[in-house]
C-alpha cells in the first residue's frame, strides 16, 4: 500500500455525482472512480492516522478491510427498514475505534467525506441500549460523574465543543435536582465536527491535522472508554 497522499479532490464531485444518480446502474459503471478516487485513499489514510494514534491512544483498532468488519463503511445501505430505498449512501465514513466490541458501539474517532467536503468528529454517537444505562449511572457517580465535566472541560478548552442528541426530560428514575441532571439526558455524546480545508484533506497533511483535532478531544474519549470498560 503505497503512502497517504491525500484524497482527489474529485472524491467531492463522485458523491454529488452518486446522490443525483442513486441507482445500481449508474454505480456499477462508476464504479472505477469509486475504487480510485474513495476507497484506495481511505485505505491509505486509516493505515497512515493509525499509526500515529496508537502513539496516545495504545489501544485504537483498525483495519483496512471493504467488507464493512474493518474501520471503512460500506457505501452500500440497508435498506430493509427504511421508506427511503436509495441503494447507496452519499459519503464516505471511516472509523478509529477503541474497545472489543461492535465498532459503532465502541468509543471512536470519525472522518467523513461527501459532496460538501470532509469534516471530523469523535465520541459515541448514540449509546446502544447496553450502555445508556451503565452512562447515566456513570453520570451521577462520586467519581465518574465530576470525571466527565472535567473532561468537557479540558476539551472546551481546545477549543472543541461537546454535543449529542438529548432527550427532552431527566430519565425517570433519576434526580430532576441531580447537579449533572442535564448530562442525564444525552442520548449519545460527540465533539462537535470540525470542517477540513479542500487544501488539506486533498495533500498528507490531512494525518497531522487529524491526529491534532483527536488528541484536542483526547478527554471525552478517554472517559468514554472507561465508562464503557467498567459497565456491568
């Protein structure tokens, strides 16, 4: 595999392209593109950050693998449940995850490439039904609970946010009054996304402006880490 050289700024246009054409059809002759202008390079970058996020974050997996086990999506959606039966999804994700479980159910770091450009983000972006619990017991403990807002802190102060879709009341069964009732509502916690510069993510200075946000947000993933190691 030949070294990260960031991605043909062409990767944009294939994804305007695909949402307008969104059809099995049109892929399978587009599908060359595809392979040059997405999937090579997301191989090439997910073996490249690797390597520098094992260097603060020991524990990170990733594989090259396009059969949807390793950190590169699928483009190709499931469809079963969903009204919307468009074949195909219009981005790019890639995922750096820490734990031993599911990837998606695991802490992670994310990059995203569509029509719009590529933007990064990390965290949990929905708490699967085996961990919303163990969070909102983790919330009020003497240790974790004061532990998160420290860490929101510290990320804040890299000049990050922390967000995530909320319910709209306190859990029932939880304190209304509880000092870190708001945190109880969070159905899933991530950095805000950054948005990346054409002019870096299209050269190998995408690696360093990656690993720079992750490390920025190095605090919530580390306390979402610990949280999902030591649940029940």
């Amino acid at each position: 595999m030949t070294t990260f050289q960031g991605f043909p700024s062409e990767a944009r246009t294939f994804f305007g392209d695909i949402r307008e054409n969104n059809n099995k059809e049109w892929f399978e002759q587009h599908k060359p593109r595809f392979k040059t202008l997405v999937q090579q390079p997301a191989q090439e970058l997910v073996v490249a950050l690797g390597e520098q996020l094992k260097g603060f974050v020991p524990g990170v997996q990733y594989n090259t693998q396009l059969n949807g086990s390793g950190s590169i999506m699928r483009i190709y959606r499931d469809t079963r449940f969903s009204k919307d039966k468009s074949p195909y999804k219009t981005n790019l994700g890639v995922v750096w995850w820490e734990g031993s479980g599911k990837k998606m159910e695991e802490p992670c770091f994310y990059f995203n490439l569509d029509a719009e450009g590529v933007w990064l983000a990390g965290g949990l972006y929905i708490f699967p039904k085996h961990i919303l619990e163990p969070y909102r017991h983790a919330v009020i403990d003497e240790r974790l609970g004061p532990a998160l807002e420290t860490a929101i802190i510290e990320v804040q102060a890299n000049g990050v946010s922390v967000e995530g879709e909320q319910y709209r009341t306190v859990p029932r069964g939880f304190d209304k009054a509880h000092p870190r009732a708001e945190l109880l509502k969070y159905q899933g916690m991530i950095s805000s996304p950054r948005p990346i510069p054409e002019e870096v993510w299209t050269s190998s200075a995408l690696v360093d402006v990656c690993v720079e946000y992750f490390r920025s947000i190095l605090p919530l993933h580390q306390w979402l880490v610990r949280m999902v190691q030591i649940r029940p």
